[in-house]
C-alpha cells in the first residue's frame, strides 16, 4: 500500500485528471464507456484507431482513463476493459508500450480489473495474447474473455445491459464520450435479476462480507499481514517476466541492428571491390590492345 501511494504521489496520479488531454480526446480510441449490471464502470479502447505517440504519454493516458472510470463509481470493486481489435495488424503493436501497460496494470491496480473482453478474436489477437501470456498471472488469465464477430452482441448482454452497450456493438447507448467520463454512480446496488451473470454469487458474498463488520479484530489484522507477502511473491514473478521480455526485445533489437551494420558494411565492400576491379581491367585494356 506504501509502495502504491508514494507511486500516486511521484507520477502525480492524484491530478492527472486535471492535465491537458483534449489531443488524445479526440483520437476517440480510448474512453470511459457504460456501465455492467453491477453499476461497475467499463473503458473501451479500440486499438486500430490509436496513433503513433510515445509510449510513456500513451501509458499515462491510459492511467488517465483508468482514474476516470473509477471517478464514475467509487463504490465499485472493480472495472472493466474492452479490447476492439477490429482491424488491428502487427504494424499495431509496440513491444515496448505492451511491457509498460502490462508493468502498470499489474503493479499499481492488481486487483481492480474484473474483466476483459477481447474481441474479435483472429491471428493477430492469438499472437499478442501469446507473447503477453508469460507475463500475466494466472488470475489475469483467468479474467480475459475472447470473442469473436458474430458472438460480441450476444455475449456482452450477458454482463451488461442493452442501454449500456455502445451503438457499434449491438447495443443504444446514447451518451457521448464527455457525458460518459463525467457522470457519477452515487448509490452501489446490485440490480435484481442479475444472478444469472456469471459470478454473481461469489460477487454477492463479497458485499456481504464487506458490509458485515468483523466479529474477530484478531482474525482480519492476521489476514491483513498475510496480504502484503503474497502480493509481494506474485509482483516479484510478474517483474521477473517483465524484465526478461524487456532484455529479450533489447537484445533482438541489438541483434537487428549488428545485422543490419553487417549487411551495410558488406554491400559497401562489395561496391568498393566491384569499383577497384572496373578501375583495374580499363587501365589494363588499352595496354593489352596495343600489344595485339
């Protein structure tokens, strides 16, 4: 908790909402979208609209927008994130970015992502998930939802309702992006008839437990020192993950670029070479000639 804190106070959490984002406000690929039937925020990003810009900005927007979901509904456990990979290719996809939102997500909000759903699911989709698979925990994975074209409406009514469900997915959600980041949730209720969604149950536990004081003083300080161990061994393989696939792209990277100096200095060789033999044979020639 320390660690989490002091990181707010360092990268300026508290107000980044206050920054200037209106340039990435208008690329409309990443935003706060509608509620699921647990009143629990939800943010969209659709990644073949985002544009080439610096990791770190993009990494920090994105923590803008994660703020701005959980500013919607305090009261909620949790958010949720939808991935529209429609159109997305390689050219899409940056190693370095991936890394960082990995490294964020999981060090500074481990538990605040209740689910992600991506879809359409295609090759490209198949190959991000698996170069970010050894760098998930297994409650992570545990989390994603893959769909495909056909089966995005009729799943996402599963977890939210129709009115909540952008337009372009099969829904009438008719708020705009503005209206979705500034609008506020006061009163955290479960809506009756929502146990058929998947998790309900261990979801209405949760409240009870939360709403319920303990009986044992004791018993909830010992389960509190027993978190801050666990969390620390599981960041510690997350970090571990991380690390190695940021030497192993710096190491390809350096292997490219030893490639590439290679190919230009052996071209440069050869073209020297080629010269110099040109040179050698005109000068030869005429002598050749005269003898004949």
């Amino acid at each position: 908790l320390l660690k989490h804190l002091k990181w707010r106070y360092d990268e300026g959490i508290n107000e980044i909402q206050n920054e200037n984002w209106e340039e990435f406000d208008a690329d409309g690929d990443l935003y706060v979208s509608g509620l699921d039937k647990f009143n629990r925020p939800s943010c969209t990003w659709r990644i073949a609209k985002a544009k080439r810009r610096k990791p770190q900005a993009v990494v920090r927007y994105l923590i803008c927008t994660i703020e701005r979901a959980r500013a919607v509904n305090p009261d909620a456990d949790g958010i949720n994130f939808l991935f529209d990979c429609t159109g997305t290719t390689l050219s899409s996809f940056e190693n370095l970015f991936f890394l960082d939102f990995i490294g964020v997500l999981q060090e500074n909000y481990p538990e605040n992502l209740i689910r992600c759903f991506v879809f359409p699911v295609n090759w490209v989709t198949k190959q991000l998930f698996e170069f970010g698979k050894p760098l998930l925990s297994q409650e992570t994975k545990s989390k994603l939802m893959f769909f495909r074209k056909h089966d995005i409406e009729n799943e996402l009514t599963n977890f939210f309702d129709v009115e909540e469900i952008e337009k372009s997915y099969g829904g009438s959600l008719q708020l705009t992006l503005s209206e979705l980041r500034t609008r506020r949730v006061t009163l955290q209720e479960l809506v009756p008839g929502a146990s058929d969604v998947p998790g309900a149950s261990d979801l209405q536990d949760a409240y009870a437990l939360t709403s319920c004081p303990p009986s044992n003083g004791e018993a909830k300080e010992s389960q509190s020192d027993m978190l801050p161990q666990t969390r620390t061994a599981t960041s510690r393989k997350r970090w571990s993950g991380i690390r190695r696939a940021r030497i192993e792209s710096i190491v390809f990277f350096g292997v490219r670029i030893r490639a590439a100096c290679f190919n230009g200095i052996l071209y440069c060789l050869k073209t020297a070479w080629r010269a110099f033999h040109h040179m050698v044979f005109r000068s030869i020639l005429p002598a050749g000639n005269k003898e004949l």
